[in-house]
C-alpha cells in the first residue's frame, strides 16, 4: 500500500545516480519543510495573540464584576435533573465570576431551589459553583465535573430504625432525602457514565456549610457551623475530607476527618479526627452520654468507623488520648474519682457491637499508671471481659480510690483500712469474667478461672493485728484470683523485731468477711519479742507471769496467726501460733527467787492449745534440761507444767539454796516438775536418784554410804501464802525406807516440819514428826511413835558426856516396842530425850520389861552435872535389856549416877544396887568357882541359880573405862566382893576381890565383935574365903584364884597377895582417879 507519504524508490537504479537523486530530494524536502514551520508559527502566533487578547479582554471585564451566562442556565438545570426525577431545580442566575487566582474562573449558580412537581420547596444553596467537561460542551452538553455548594444549610437525620435522610436549606422538615442532593451524592457515587447528567461529576464540595444533625435513636440534636466536605470519585467508589466545627450548646468543637466509600460492599469508612472534648460536658447536652458525664478531661483522638448506606453502623476504631482531668466511674467499679495527667487508648468495636477490644489503655495518675489490653464482650446474658490490667507505682493510701468496694470486700477492706505508707510497684491482673459477670459493676465474688493477680510492693507499714505494733518498712508480693490471697513479705520488722520473711495467706476474699493467715518470720531479742506479744490482744507472757524485763538472749522464729477481717475482732477469734529458737537465754526471778541463765530453747505455741518449750540452761548457775508446757484451754488440767532434768550436787544445792548438811553429801541426778493447777495452786514433784550420794541421818543413827543405791520422790504443794508443804516423800534405799510428808518455808523451801508416816530401819518400824530448828537457838524437835523404835544407837548416848552435833534434839517417844538388844525389848514405852550441843541433857523413859515388870528412866540436870536414875523390880530383865548382864533373875534395881560435865572428859560416877535376885548359868563366876574348889556351888549355879540378897556395887566410868571399887554381892551361898577396871572399848577387863563361900556362917563370925573382923578380914570376908582375879577379854577371861589364902583368917589372907602385883579385897583405886570424883 502507498500513501500521500510514501517515497517511491526505482529498484535498477545505480549507486551513483542514485546518490544524485537522493541529494536533489533532500534538499526540496527541507525547504518545504521550513514553510511549514514559519506558516505554522504565524497560526500560533496568531492564535496566542488573540486568545491573550480575550484574555486580557475578559479580566477586564470579569474585573469589573461577574459575567451573566444566563443562556447556559437550562442546561444546567437539566444538568441537576434525572430522567424519571419528580423534582426540578432553579436559580436566579448563571454566572462567570473571577474570585482571584487562587481559584482561578468560576461558573457560579445562585440562588438555586429544588422544587417538587407541586411547586413545594425542597431545599436551597445559596450559590454553587461548577466545573463542566470542555468536550461535552463541544458537544453541546453541560456536564459538570465538579459541584462546590457555597454556604448551604444541610440537614441530616437519622431515625429509630437507623435510616439516613439528608436535606438542603432551612425548609426541610424531614420526611425524606432531598432528590436534587440525593442526585449530587448519587452523581459522584456511581461509575462514570457521560450519558448521564452528572455521570462526569469527579468532586463534590460543600464549602462554610451550616450542618444539622439529628439522630432519634441517640437523641442527638448537633449543628455543625463552618462544616467544610470535599467528595472525590475513585474508580472503586468516592474519597471524602471533612473539616467543621460541631456546636453543642456553647460548645463548640473542632473536627476533621475523611471518609472512604466503596461502591461494591456498598459501605463507608469514615475517620473522625478531634481535639478537647470533654465528655462531662457533653453530657449535659446530650442524655444519650449520660453513662460518660463521671468524664471531666479533654479527649483528643480519632474514631474510625464503617456503616452500610442504610446507616447502619458497623466496626468501630477508635485512637484517644486524654490531657489533665478527672475520671469518675460508678462507684461499683471505681470508689474514687481518678485524677488524671495524661491517658491515652485504642481500640475497636465490633461489627454488631457486642465486642469492645481495647489494645493499649494507659492512665497516668500522676505517679501511677494503669494499662490494660481486652476485650469486652455482650450478650443476651450481659457484659463480660478478658483482659490484663497493670498498675505501677500506688501508693497504698491511695489503694482505696482504685479498688471497687463491691470486688473482694473482706480483702478490700482489710488492706484499705491496715495497709498504709508504702507503694504497690506493680499489679498484673488477668481477668475472665464471662457475659452477664458486670451486669451490676464489678461481681462480689468471682469464680475460679475469672482472676489471676499477681503484685509487687515496697516499704509497707501493716497493722496485721490491732492492738500489735506495726510491721515497717516491708516489701514483698503476692497473688490472688479473688477467692484466696497468698502474700509473700521481706524485710520489715516489729516493733524492734526484725521479720525477714512473712506469708500471708486470705481465703473467702470475696465474702463480707474473710479469714486471714498469717506466718511471719522474726528475729530480735527476747525483750522486744516479749514485748510484741505482751502487746494486746495476745498478752502472752503476762498470762504465764513473765515481764518481758525479766528475760533476756536472742530469739529466732516464726509467729503465726490467724483470724477474721473484722473491725471489731474478738481477741478471742485470734488463734495464733509460734515457734522459735532462743540463745543464750536468761530469766530473772523465775520461780520468785531463781535466776537462769545460757539457755537454748525451742518454743512452740498454739493459742487454742498452749505453749511448749525445751532446752538447756542454768539455774543458779546449775546446768539443767528443762522442759514446760503452759495450757491455755479453760478444761486443761493445768496452767503450767515444768520439768527439769539436773544434777543436785553439794555447791549446787548451796546455790539454789537447799544446804542439806550434815544430811546429804555428793551429787543428787533430779527430775524436778513444777506444775500450777491454778494460780492458787502449785506443785512441786522430784525424782532424785540417791545412788551417788552419801546420806547420813545422825538422830536417826542411819547412814547411806555413795554407791549404795536409793531413790527420793517427792511432791511438794506451794499455796500462794503461807508455808510450803510436801504432800508425799519416799526415800527408798536398801536398808531403809522413809515414806511421809512435809511442810517448807515458802520463800526459802527449808524444812519446817517434816512427818515421816513410816520409818523402816533395821527393826525400827516407826513413824517420826520431825521439827528442824525454826531460828538460831532453837532445837530440832523429833517425836517418834509406832511398832518398834530400836534404841540400841541412842543408848551410847545415855552415858556419853559428849560429842559434837549440830543442832539440839528435842526426842520423843511412844513406840509399841523399844529395842534395847536384838532380843530384847520394853513395850508400850514411852519417853523424852533432850539433846544439847554436847550430847544427851535430860531424858525420861518408862515401859514394860519382857517379864512384865515396869522400867523407870530418868536424866536429869543436876547444876553443871546431870543425874541418872534407872528403877525396876526386874533387875535381872534389865540388865539384859541393856546388854549389861545376861545371868541375873528377878531383883529390885536402883542406879544412880552423876555425869560430871564440869570435868574434862565428862566423868561419871555413881552405884548400883540390887535386892534380892538370883545368878544362874554364869560361866565367869562357875570357873571362879570351880577354880576355889566350890564345886558344890557351882551345880546349884548351874540348876535353879544362886540366891543373893543384895548387890551393891559403886563405880565411876571415865571415857570407855569403868572403874569398879569395893563392889559386894552376898547369898545364903556366897559372897562375893571385887575391885578393878571394864574397858568397854575393848572389851578388857581387870577385877580381883574375895569370894566367901557359906557366906551366912561367915557372916554371922563376922558379926563377934573384934575376932569377928581378925577371922573374916572385915565386911564382906569370912573365916573361909579365897583371893581371886578376873583379867583379859570378857569373853575368854583369865581366873586365878589363890589357895593358900582359902583357909587362912582373914586378917593374914592378904599377906598371900603381896606378890600377886597388887592388892585385893577393897583396897584399889580406880582407873584415872580423881580427887574431886564426886564432889
């Protein structure tokens, strides 16, 4: 194909020619060429020059004023108008106006009104200006591409139902949209179509528009002055910027937003931007806001929203930050209003508004902050929520601002009114509360699984008990899920105590009233613990009768206790345990009088039951194990109860104050237990082993070696006033026992009396009322009663002149049986023996000898001296009853001695004289006997006994050694008479006399007067007579007798002793004699 363009070539043209040709064309081609482009310039030239012209023409003109273009006003008219449309649009004028060069040429529209086909006004703009498509005026259309509606008055409303109707101008009363605005909105809405009238309408602008918004379902009636609206087409459906003022009553607020239509889902998205709106004030204005009247701050923020073109609303954004103000929510949720410096938040709301989620809440209040992230949810069984809440930095007086009254009271109201000083760093709540959960605010009592808290504080003061002084300075955390409550604390103290390490555990949070548990770990001295639990309501130590002066050491523990949230709490409702470990422990004054000292303790108690301690210590410097156990409990069968494990030895007991010399010496293992039934009532019970011990009873003539084991047990009650009394005592040992009771000083526990119910030594089988001297000079006071006393011991002491004692004895007796020798006895006797520092001062002793005849004792003072007299009409029962001879039968005995005290040693002198008693089976005087050839004699002395009339026989007893002079005895049979010495020590005798057989016939020669005494040798010798000695051990004695003094007269019988060493018949002296002896 060719065109007017084409250049034809000839295929057999050759290179030259063809360079010649082609050079011909170029250069006709070019100045052709620059022809055309001179003609072509000249056009434009032209052209510019006369559009400059009309130009220049028309600014002067429009200069002048606006140009009438009333010949374009039908078209535009049916620009405005749809095919099958009821209404018809007017206007005044159409007019070219210059309004500078910001907004360059203006076809302006005035006056225009929107009628109905009755002729009824439908709305009005006072002036609108239009952008028309160029080639659609070419084509003899009007089409305008863009609308900017100058000053009008729009009216939205939306009614019950949530449809949207909208108006121009003040005539509009509702009941419909307005057509002509209608078709503006529908002209920049729908797809571009040029055959439409406004089917190339790119923008729509209302310009200082005054816009009336009513809506019925919020009851809302705003005017928004100044409202500026800018509307683009986009391919997908329109754009929208909005810019206004919304006056609400003397409110006036700035807003700005844009929208975003898409014509598909047929939805709009609009944002809504605004600045200081304070929802208080708002709500005066508008009912529907009543629910965010508590809202006193200026909010500033966007809200983003989506609806259909039914006006129904759809999801929700939301972004806001609030400056200083005030924020008061229902009290069920909030008690407090909330001063606030800054917050901020956003979030959404769901499509069908049954879903509020909120991503970052943040309150600042003014040095705490609370954030929290949820979302909340409604349904036909109400509102609920999940979310986290955080709160940093609150103070705890500020606690009761910010926790809701109705949530967890009995925790709530516990930590309001007993928390104060410190700061909750940090609360992180989760929360799960299903709809229907916050129908009526905040639940009372949230169900498992709803709460999950957990919390940080710092520098607490908690008043954990009234009455208690305050923990201080305490920090720690804790969790709760609104049921139960577990709090951990560090380092605060009490009162002095330090407490390390606390837990707290609430249950029953969410009730009126919930229960408390709480364990606290303490250290500090035993005086400032004391102190703390001397504190009401406890009181402890004043209820055991301690003063926390009076103790000391170092305590380490833990107390616990538990009890209702009330603010009027019984102390009755505290039950409170502890335990703890104590150091170097100390008492003053315990027991009244006793200091203990370098204890180790533990300490256990329980308020509902009572308190145990254990450990060692020192009581008045005596190491001890003690043990004690104080019940509380009203029914217990005791206050208090101590036990103490020790070894009593000699300093010990003089430290405590129980000097038991002379009695006991060496150690005394003890369990001592000291029990108060009642205040009233006080026990003392001790198990002492005697074993190691060596007792000595010396008015009882009774010895425990150490080594021999013995057991003392005794319980001893302690009145409040008065005297101490030992309500038992049993002192076992193998040849003892002593079973009775006693009665001690109180203060001092010195024996006051002391009454032995029964005394098992050897034979005796007694009872004792001992009386221990009440000050110095008086005398111990024993009285003895019961079966057998044996007095064998005591009756050394009838003779003795002395002999160290501690104290003076007041004896008395009345025992069944007196034992005087292993078979022998008096009955039914009775008795007094006064012992003075030197020995035996006075005594009296009466009873019944074995054979039935009385026996009288009596010692007596006798100035400086003592006198003894023994009387009984069974001399021969008595000399056996006192192992003083075993051969004598019957006779009348009279003794009489003087003990000389006023001389050293204590001499004693004095006779003893016998009536009428017989000797029978004496083996001494039957080998005398058989020695001087008395055979005879000696088978009567074998038989029935020898008869004497009478014995006398004087002697003087100095230390161990009895000295016999001139002593006689004489029968029908024989006489007897002897001088010499009884060493009772030793058992040594020396005694030399005159035996007189047929001692009546020798008596009656005797009696001649003058060869009587040349025959006999004088009294007590006879015509037949012979010299004898008894010398040696009494019990295997040399006898001699001489026999050539048998028949010799008696006044040459001594001349047969000369060389016998020395004298006989009467002439000796005593062993140690004394000129002075009984004077």
């Amino acid at each position: 194909m060719k065109g007017s363009n084409d250049i034809a070539m000839p295929a057999d043209s050759g290179p030259a020619r063809s360079r010649g040709r082609v050079h011909r064309f170029s250069h006709h081609s070019r100045h052709r060429m620059k022809r055309a482009i001179k003609l072509a310039l000249s056009v434009l030239a032209a052209v510019f020059a006369s559009v400059a012209i009309l130009f220049a023409v028309l600014a002067w003109r429009l200069s002048a004023g606006p140009i009438s273009l009333g010949f374009l006003s039908p078209y535009v008219a049916d620009a405005f108008k749809s095919g099958d449309s009821d209404y018809r649009v007017e206007f005044s004028d159409t007019i070219l106006s210059w309004a500078g060069w910001e907004r360059s040429l203006d076809i302006l529209v005035r006056d225009v009104r929107v009628l109905d086909a009755e002729n009824r006004l439908l709305g009005t703009v006072p002036e609108l200006s239009l952008g028309l498509s160029g080639l659609q005026l070419l084509r003899g259309q009007v089409s305008p591409t863009s609308i900017e509606l100058m000053r009008p008055e729009v009216v939205l409303h939306r009614s019950v139902d949530g449809s949207i109707s909208f108006g121009l101008g003040p005539a509009r009363t509702g009941g419909g949209s307005d057509p002509a605005f209608a078709s503006l909105l529908g002209g920049v809405t729908e797809e571009r179509d040029p055959k439409r009238p406004l089917g190339l309408l790119q923008q729509l602008s209302i310009v200082d528009a005054n816009v009336i918004i009513e809506d019925e379902t919020l009851g809302l009636l705003i005017e928004l002055p100044q409202a500026n609206l800018v509307l683009m087409r986009t391919e997908s459906g329109l754009t929208g910027q909005i810019d206004m003022i919304a006056r609400l009553g003397e409110l006036d607020m700035p807003l700005a937003g844009a929208a975003r239509y898409d014509r598909a889902s047929q939805t709009i998205a609009t944002n809504l931007r605004f600045a200081n709106i304070v929802p208080t004030k708002l709500a005066r204005y508008l009912p529907a806001l009543a629910d965010f009247q508590g809202i006193d701050l200026p909010i500033s923020g966007e809200i983003g929203l989506t609806m259909n073109t039914d006006g129904q609303i759809g999801r929700t954004t939301f972004d806001l930050a609030a400056d200083s103000g005030r924020l008061t929510l229902p009290t069920s949720i909030m008690p407090e209003p909330l001063d606030i410096v800054v917050a901020q938040t956003k979030g959404e709301i769901n499509a069908d508004h049954t879903s509020l989620t909120i991503d970052d809440l943040f309150m600042d209040l003014n040095g705490t902050s609370i954030t929290f992230s949820g979302v909340g949810e409604t349904t036909e069984a109400g509102t609920g929520v999940i979310g986290t809440l955080n709160i940093l930095d609150l103070p705890f007086d500020q606690f009761a601002r910010y926790w809701p009254s109705g949530l967890a009271p009995g925790g709530r109201d516990w930590i309001v009114t007993n928390v104060s000083v410190g700061v909750m760093e940090r609360i992180t709540a989760e929360l799960k509360l299903a709809p229907g959960r916050l129908n009526e605010g905040a639940p009372r009592l949230l169900l498992p699984g709803e709460l999950a808290m957990d919390f940080e504080w710092v520098n607490a003061t908690m008043n954990y008990l009234n009455g208690q002084p305050k923990a201080l300075g305490v920090r720690g955390y804790g969790r709760t899920d609104g049921r139960t409550m577990t709090i951990e604390m560090r380092d605060g103290s009490i009162g002095k105590v330090r407490a390390p390490k606390a837990v707290v555990e609430m249950t029953g949070i969410g009730n009126d009233v919930a229960e408390m548990t709480v364990l606290v770990d303490v250290e500090g001295s035993m005086v400032d613990a004391l102190e703390v639990l001397d504190a009401p309501p406890l009181g402890y130590p004043s209820k055991v009768g301690l003063k926390p002066s009076q103790v000391g050491g170092a305590a380490r523990g833990q107390i616990g206790a538990q009890f209702p949230l009330l603010d009027d709490l019984d102390p009755a409702a505290v039950a409170i345990t502890s335990t703890a470990t104590i150091e170097e422990f100390s008492v003053n004054g315990l027991f009244s009088s006793l200091d203990a000292r370098d204890g180790s303790v533990k300490v256990s108690l329980d308020s509902a039951d009572g308190l145990d301690a254990s450990g060692t210590l020192t009581l008045e410097g005596v190491p001890a194990k003690f043990t004690w156990r104080e019940n509380f409990g009203a029914k217990a069968p005791f206050l208090s109860r101590y036990d103490f494990n020790l070894t009593l030895d000699d300093a010990a007991r003089t430290r405590l104050g129980l000097d038991l010399t002379p009695y006991v010496k060496g150690p005394l293992p003890a369990v001592i237990r000291y029990t108060e039934t009642n205040r009233k009532r006080r026990q003392l019970e001790a198990a002492i082993d005697v074993g190691k011990a060596e007792l000595n009873l010396p008015e009882l003539y009774w010895q425990k070696p150490a080594g021999n084991e013995a057991s003392l047990s005794l319980r001893v009650f302690l009145p409040p006033e008065g005297d101490a009394s030992v309500q038992s005592f049993t002192l076992q040992a193998k040849d003892g026992l002593f079973e009775g009771s006693a009665t001690l000083d109180s203060a001092s526990l010195k024996l006051r009396e002391l009454v032995v119910s029964r005394m098992l030594i050897g034979l005796t089988d007694a009872n004792a009322r001992i009386r221990p001297p009440a000050k110095t000079g008086d005398k111990l006071r024993i009285s003895v009663g019961g079966e057998s006393l044996d007095l064998r011991p005591y009756l050394g002491d009838l003779m003795s002149s002395g002999g160290e004692r501690t104290t003076d004895l007041d004896l008395e007796l009345d025992v069944k049986r007196l034992i005087t020798r292993a078979d022998q006895q008096i009955t039914d006797a009775r008795g007094r023996m006064d012992f003075n520092g030197e020995g035996l001062r006075t005594a009296y002793l009466e009873g019944t000898l074995v054979s039935g005849q009385p026996i009288r004792l009596r010692l007596e003072p006798d100035g400086k001296r003592r006198r003894l007299i023994v009387q009984s009409d069974d001399a021969g029962s008595v000399a056996r009853a006192f192992d003083v001879y075993d051969n004598a039968i019957g006779g009348s005995l009279y003794l009489e001695a003087r003990i000389l005290d006023d001389l050293e040693g204590g001499p004693v002198e004095g006779y003893v004289q016998v009536d009428d008693y017989k000797v029978r089976n004496a083996p001494t005087l039957a080998n005398l006997l058989t020695f001087a050839s008395l055979t005879g004699i000696v088978d009567v002395l074998g038989g029935e006994g020898l008869s004497f009339q009478q014995l006398y026989m004087p002697f003087t007893l100095f230390g161990d050694v009895l000295t016999v002079k001139e002593a006689r005895t004489s029968g029908a049979s024989l006489g007897v008479n002897g001088t010499g010495t009884v060493n009772l020590a030793t058992d040594q005798i020396d005694l030399k006399g005159t035996i007189v057989p047929i001692y009546a016939i020798n008596s009656a020669l005797s009696s001649i007067p003058l060869i009587g005494d040349i025959l006999t040798g004088g009294e007590g010798g006879g015509v037949f007579a012979a010299n004898y000695s008894v010398t040696g051990h009494l019990e295997r004695p040399t006898i001699t007798v001489n026999p050539l003094s048998v028949l010799a007269p008696g006044i040459f019988r001594n001349i047969f002793t000369i060389f016998e060493g020395g004298g006989g018949g009467g002439s000796g002296e005593p062993i140690n004699p004394r000129k002075d002896v009984g004077r």
